[in-house]
C-alpha cells in the first residue's frame, strides 16, 4: 500500500479481494478440493481401465482361438 497524505491508498491490493468474506473463502476452499478430489479419482479410474485393457489384451495372446478354425485345413489333411 502506497502512503499518500497520511492516508492509506490501497492500489496494488484488487478491488473484488476485499469484498470476498471468510466464508466465501471456505466455500472456494471446499470447492477446489471437491475438484482435486474429482480429478484424483478420475486419474485412478483411467489408470484402472488402461490396466485391465492391457490385462485383456495380454490374456488374448497366450489364449489359443479355435473360433475361427478353418474346416478346410482338417480335410486336407
């Protein structure tokens, strides 16, 4: 704050900053956590997901597929 005539200026201070009151300020608290919370669990569920993908993924290579045999290849042979 800027001293000017004895009196306090309040220029680098923002106007709307003085009008916010401690409640409004719990109330932006809660509501920043509530969005860290919400961001944390989204995180989680997507490294879930991309694990059991990969999971599925893995366990269909090492499974033999006889959905698709060729009826064809047996009489030839």
């Amino acid at each position: 704050m800027l001293m000017t005539y004895g009196a306090t200026s309040r220029v680098l201070s923002h106007p709307s900053r003085e009008k916010i009151s401690n409640r409004e300020y719990f109330y932006l608290m809660i509501r920043a956590l509530r969005r860290m919370f919400a961001a944390i669990t989204v995180a989680i569920l997507a490294f879930r997901a991309v694990g059991s993908f990969l999971s599925w993924v893995e366990h269909q290579e090492d499974s033999v597929a006889d959905a698709w045999v060729d009826e064809d290849e047996f009489e030839d042979a």
